[in-house]
C-alpha cells in the first residue's frame, strides 16, 4: 500500500466528516492518535472538545442552539486501564463497558451499526490502541451500510501490531462532500506520521477545509514512561 501524505489527504477533501489517525512518531518513542470533526450544519458545528478525566468528551458551544443532541454529544476519546479507545459516536462506551467484561474490541461492536441518520447513514468509525511493556499495537473498525442500504451492516476491523515508526493509519466517516454523504470506502489508509505533537497538531488542523472543521484532538504517549501529551482545538472559543 501506498503511504500517503496526510496534508495532502486532508486539504484535498472538503469533507472527510469525522476522522481517527492513529500511529507511531517518527523517533519511535510515541504513540500518536487524534480525532477531528466537521459539521455542515449549524446543529454539527455548534460544538466543542472538552478535557473530562483522562479523555475527551463534546459539548455544546451554544446550548440554546442545540436541537439534536443524540449524534452530537458523546464521548469520543475513554481510557480503560492499559487501553485508549477513540470513536466517532457513543460507541465509545459500549466498548469501555464491554471490554471491562472482558468482551474483544471487536466483540463489543456487534451490539452497534452505524448511525441513524438517514439517508446519510453515516459509519461509526472505532479506534483502540493497546499499551504494553513500553510498545502498543492498534485496531480499527467501521460499521457501515450496504452502499447506504440500512438492511445490512458492514462490519470491518484491521488489526496492526508491532507499528512502524513514522506510521500510522486513518479513517474517516465520508469521501467527500455529497448528498447523500459517501461512506469511506476500502481499509484505512496508510499515512506518514512525523514532527513533534505541535507540528502534528498544526499540520492537522491547518489542513482541515477552514468553513467545515470543527475540533481537533491529538495525543502523545511516551512510550518509555507512559506519560502523555495532549493538545485539543476548537474552531469555537
């Protein structure tokens, strides 16, 4: 597979939607994940990262503005002991809780499809990274419909172990801009991971479209020390 070059991805598609990286820094002493979203709509853009415990959750920017709740406010980044989960929806918690019974990553995602939101139908994209004796691996997973048939769920997961310093993967919910919104299509992308997590932060947010992007959260975790880094972005202050 060809690696891609990130900035090139994100500047040349206006609507990616909601998008999970996740990889391993260039020196090799950090895993790298980060989550962004965009909206369209005035509800999809009302909205905000916020730090809560040791991951993220979204929030209203301007509550009295916010009419549908149930796709926008959710929890998109949990930690459960040595893992680190990051999604696109409330799926989050369905694989803290599951996976804290012991269930597998994929296991948990069966209770779940992809999101109600006809006729978009867009996919729940899923991310964990695993931490142990100072290396990780990672897995990713989208549910999606049957080319926007809601009467089948396409359930894919890929597994990465023993990552390759300055690499990574990304997936996102859409191709492009379009009515109805396009799915992803294929496995996750193979893309360059590179720079410190300011760069890599600035790279990210710089080349999400201007009108389209909403927030940005990118981690670091010393590999070493299991210390981490964290930086988040809202368009909205």
């Amino acid at each position: 597979m060809k690696k891609l070059d990130l900035a090139q991805e994100l500047s040349s598609n206006a609507y990616p939607g909601r998008g999970i990286i996740i990889g391993k820094s260039e020196d090799g002493k950090y895993a790298v994940t980060a989550y962004f979203i965009m909206g369209r709509s005035e509800n999809s853009r009302n909205s905000v990262f916020i730090e809560e415990g040791k991951g993220i959750r979204t929030e209203a920017f301007d509550p009295s503005k916010l009419t549908d709740p149930h796709l926008i406010i959710y929890a998109p980044v949990r930690v459960l002991g040595n893992k680190l989960i990051v999604t696109n929806g409330d799926q989050t918690d369905t694989i803290y809780e599951l996976m804290d019974k012991q269930y597998t990553f994929e296991q948990s995602l069966r209770s779940r499809e992809f999101e109600d939101d006809a006729p978009n139908y867009t996919p729940r994209i899923s991310g964990i990274l695993r931490f142990d004796s100072g290396d990780f691996n990672y897995a990713m997973s989208i549910l999606k419909s049957a080319n926007g048939n809601p009467d089948s769920c396409q359930r894919y997961t890929f597994s990465y172990t023993n990552p390759i310093a300055g690499e990574g993967h990304f997936i996102h919910t859409y191709m492009g801009d379009g009515s109805p919104l396009p799915s992803f299509e294929g496995e996750p992308k193979l893309v360059g991971i590179s720079g410190s997590i300011d760069q890599f932060t600035d790279m990210l947010w710089n080349n999400l479209n201007a009108d389209n992007k909403v927030s940005l959260f990118v981690r670091y975790v010393d590999l070493e020390n299991n210390t981490e880094e964290t930086r988040i972005v809202n368009k909205n202050k």
